[in-house]
C-alpha cells in the first residue's frame, strides 16, 4: 500500500525502459533475498520491497503499452497483456513447485527470483529499444 500511496514520483521518471528493467531486476533479488532470509520480519521487508518494484513495473508496462500501441491494436494487445499477466504466474507456480519437489523449496524460492533478474537484464541488451524508451517516445 505504501507504494501504491507514494508513485506519483512514477510518472516523472523519464527512461521508462530502463527503469522497467530496473524494476523487474529489483524485484528478481528481492524475491531471491526473501528465500535467502532466515526470520520472518526480514522475509516480509524483502516481499514488501518485492510487492513495490512489482507495482513499479506494473505502472511502467501498462503505460507502455497505452502509449505506444497504435490505436486500432489497443484492444487486441491489451487481452494479450491480460492474458499473460493471469497466466504467467501460474506458469512460474507450475516452474516452483517442479524446482521445489527436485531440488528443495530454498533453491525453488532463491533460483527463481535470480532467474527473473537475468531473464531481465537479458531482454534488455537484446531489446535495446526497449532499454532506450523514454516518457516522450510515441
């Protein structure tokens, strides 16, 4: 709730590109330090930080696409961006509990969230259009 209450400063970020990398980043390690943490408060600290980026990320996607989507695809992309967005965590549920019931929960938890990171940083030097999207590019 804190985040959602304090990201107007959101909209004022002019690389959104790299912030979203940013933000899938930072929510990847957060993810990957809760699996690390060994007391509960520590464990709530990273997925609320966790919880955060994502909502960073979320805004950043969505403005994206309304932004740069020609009018005419807007519908059609956002029932994609719907569907990936309801289906893809299911898909990283069915990817944890395989890594959980191989290799242990820890190793699930932590291999995940780094795993998010490089996928990130990844798209990133492939997509350099998208490292490079500002505020203003329509």
């Amino acid at each position: 709730m804190v985040a959602g209450v304090s990201s107007g400063w959101v909209a004022r970020v002019r690389h959104q590109g790299t912030a979203l990398i940013c933000a899938v980043v930072a929510w990847g390690i957060a993810v990957a330090a809760a699996g690390l943490a060994h007391q509960l408060w520590l464990v709530v600290i990273f997925l609320a930080v966790g919880g955060a980026a994502d909502l960073v990320s979320s805004v950043y996607r969505q403005t994206m696409l309304l932004t740069y989507a020609p009018d005419e695809l807007r519908g059609r992309l956002q029932g994609v961006f719907t569907a990936v967005v309801a289906g893809g965590p299911r898909l990283g549920d069915l990817r944890a509990g395989l890594t959980a019931s191989a290799a242990g929960t820890t190793t699930a938890w932590v291999g995940g969230g780094i795993a998010a990171s490089v996928v990130a940083i990844l798209i990133g030097l492939c997509f350099p259009a998208l490292r490079r999207y500002t505020a203003t590019n329509r």
